[in-house]
C-alpha cells in the first residue's frame, strides 16, 4: 500500500464509517433506557453538597 491509497481510504470510506460510529454513539446516548442513568449523572455532583457553604 502507498500513501496515494491509504489518503484516498481515509478522505471517504474511514470519514464515512467514522461518521456513522458518531451518530450511532450519540443516538445511544438518547435510548429511552438511559434515561435513567443520564439523570443519576447529571445529579451526581449534587449528591454530597453540604448546607452550610
């Protein structure tokens, strides 16, 4: 493999499949399922807040 083959790889079908792993990891994200856990996470750091400053 040359330099020519590998640049012509990665300008279309590495972009393409690294777009699709973007949007599929993102889509995850918003699953009805994780509803949950993106809540627990989004609290987490409110968890040990003391009253007193």
């Amino acid at each position: 493999m040359n330099y020519h083959l590998l640049r012509e790889f990665a300008d279309s079908w590495a972009l393409i499949i690294m777009t699709g792993l973007f949007l599929a990891l993102i889509g995850w994200a918003f699953l009805p399922r994780n509803r949950e856990a993106n809540r627990r996470a989004a609290h987490s750091i409110f968890e040990n807040e003391n009253d007193n400053g």
